[in-house]
C-alpha cells in the first residue's frame, strides 16, 4: 500500500487536486464521488477516493491531467489498475463483479461524456472545507509532522474521503482563501 505524503513528496510530484484546483473536485462531483469501475464510495471501502488517469500512458503530460483523461477510483481499484489499459482493467473489474467488460468501459465512457459543473464542485469542495477542524496551530508541510498529529490528521482524511495530501491541499487553499479575503477587506497586519 502507498503512504500518499510519500508518495506525492516524490520529485516532481503532487496531489492532483492541488495541481487541478476546482477542475479535480468538478471531475469527483461529477463521478458521485463513487468509484467508476466498481461503484465503491469511501464509506463502502473505507479509504479515500482518488483520481486515476483513464489512459495511464499520458500521466503527467498537459493533456494527461485533463478531467477529460480523469475519473474517481477507488483505492483498491487505482492501487490494482496500474498502468493497466482500460481494456485490460475493464475485463479484470467485469470478471470479478460479474458484468460485462463493455458494461465497465461503458460507464468510463458515460462518465467522461458528462459536462464538468464547477458550481457543484465548489460546492463539493466547500462541503468538505467546512468539515474540517479549526486549529490555531499552523502545521508547517516543509518540516513534517509529529506521528501523533500524523495519525490524527490521516483519520481525519478518511472520515472526509480525502487522501492527506488532499486534506492538506483543501486546509491550504481556506487559509489562502481567508487571507485574500482579509487582506481585500483592510483587517491585514
């Protein structure tokens, strides 16, 4: 299994959501938030969701991180697929679920084929930024974290459906967001 913050701490790499902003959260509203190849959510699996690239060959390249390359997976399903084509991975889900691999590979096409709507991905996003915990303490992404607040915060991801890096991505971008608004108001230091 892979440690996200190690993971995304690798050289030249980071969260999608942080790289795609509102572009990943309108490609998980989009999804239902529910795995396209076997339909798990995050409480049905009990881990994170995450974006996995259709077509595993473009990861990374300008046109690989479009949403129209991306749909939600689920841990089990983006740890398995790998660089699996979807052909491949479509016969491996159809196998195992009892369906069709044409059924599997229909509902990739279906959700690719649907019209990103940024406002309900804001409000996706939104939801989640208003579940997360208030602290006065600022935790610094350039040192790291003790174990202890680690373990609380990666919990904490998980009850949201997020992966830590995500979690963190969507803290930084409210605090971002209350800074500009502080500072657009008169009340900066």
């Amino acid at each position: 299994m892979c440690n996200s913050a190690a993971h995304n701490a690798r050289k030249n790499r980071e969260s999608l959501t942080k790289r795609l902003g509102l572009r990943a959260w309108a490609v998980r509203a989009r999804d239902g938030e529910a795995c396209v190849y076997c339909g798990a959510t995050r409480e049905s699996s009990g881990h994170a969701l995450h974006l996995d690239h259709v077509d595993p060959s473009t990861k990374g390249t300008p046109t690989g991180d479009c949403p129209e390359n991306l749909v939600v997976a689920c841990h089990g399903c983006n740890s398995a697929r790998q660089q699996m084509t979807l052909a491949a991975w479509a016969k491996r889900v159809a196998e195992t679920r009892g369906e069709s691999p044409a059924a599997v590979r229909a509902r990739v096409a279906r959700a690719l084929r649907t019209k990103l709507d940024l406002a309900a991905a804001k409000a996706l996003r939104d939801s989640k930024k208003a579940a997360l915990p208030m602290h006065d303490t600022d935790i610094c992404p350039i040192c790291g974290l003790d174990a202890a607040t680690r373990q609380q915060l990666e919990a904490h991801a998980r009850t949201l459906g997020l992966s830590l890096a995500d979690l963190i991505a969507v803290a930084v971008e409210a605090l971002l967001e209350a800074a500009s608004e502080k500072s657009t108001d008169g009340t900066s230091n």
